[in-house]
C-alpha cells in the first residue's frame, strides 16, 4: 500500500519551469491539454536570457525554502 502524504507536510520548492507554465496558464485558453502543449512549446523554444529569468526566480525560491 502506498504511504499518504500528510496535508501539513512542506511543499517542495517550484522549477523554473513550474514557474514559466504558471505565468502561461494565464495567457493561454482553451483546452487544458492543448494549453499543456502549447506551454511546454513555448518552454523548449524559450531563449536562454528569458529562461535564465525563471531558473533564478526558481533558484531564489529553493534558498527560501531551505532557510
């Protein structure tokens, strides 16, 4: 049997990509798997300057949790 997760257990620190595809969700309509697509798109053809923006809002993010 698999082991539950308790409710009150940490969150583990968002990716930079989390981050990415939660700004997108909020561009992007339609239907959720095509939405999906289209974010995960939109991440691989992403330029390093602007992926570099959410690897260190993500890298910020990890310092905080750990601390």
């Amino acid at each position: 049997m698999r082991k539950r997760k308790q409710r009150d257990a940490p969150k583990t620190p968002r990716s930079g990509y989390s981050l990415f595809f939660q700004d997108m969700c909020k561009m992007v309509s339609g239907d959720a798997s095509e939405a999906r697509l289209q974010i995960g798109q939109a991440w691989t053809l992403l330029t390093d300057e602007a992926r570099q923006q959410y690897e260190l809002k993500a890298a910020e993010n990890n310092q905080r949790h750990q601390s």
